[in-house]
C-alpha cells in the first residue's frame, strides 16, 4: 500500500504542462513543479515529454488511487460475500 501521508503539503493547485515548454510542469501560478529536459538526446525527448505529462498527473493519479481504496475498503466492510472479502483482503496484502 502507498503512504499518502507523505505527500501532505504538496502544491495544491492543478499541475499542467506549460503549453510553449512542454518538459516543464507548472501550478496554477505558473511556478515549475518540475522540468524533465536535462538529458539532449533525440531518443529521449519523446520520455521527457511523457514524463512531464506523469508529473502533471500525478495530482490527479492520487486522488484516483484514494477513491479506489475507499472503495476496496467499503467492499469490505459491507460485502455479504464471504469469498469476495477473502479475495479483497488477500488482494490489500499483496500491496
């Protein structure tokens, strides 16, 4: 399992990829959250540029992660199943 906590008092805003530098993520007040272009090889410009796009997301991609945990955990709690808490429980473990 992930520890969200750690990522308490990150910039809060929206994280974008700056549309005339797209190696550089930016917050809603233009402030560089992070740049992926410090190798200039050709090959792996097209990394960089995915890289930044990660990064941009990676607001959004927690946000996902803690739904879906709740959600797992709600199945949990509430399944009538048997089998489905078992499997749910062993899938948590396996985090």
């Amino acid at each position: 399992m992930i520890d969200t906590e750690k990522y308490t008092g990150r910039t809060p805003e929206r994280w974008t990829v700056d549309e005339d530098d797209p190696y550089r993520v930016v917050d809603a007040q233009e402030c560089t959250i992070a740049r992926t272009d410090f190798i200039d090889i050709e090959e792996e410009r097209t990394w960089q540029l995915a890289n930044a796009q990660l990064i941009a997301d990676a607001p959004l991609l927690l946000a996902e992660y803690k739904r879906l945990r709740e959600a797992i955990e709600y199945t949990i709690v509430h399944a009538e199943n048997h089998d489905v808490i078992r499997v749910l429980d062993e899938v948590m473990k396996n985090d």
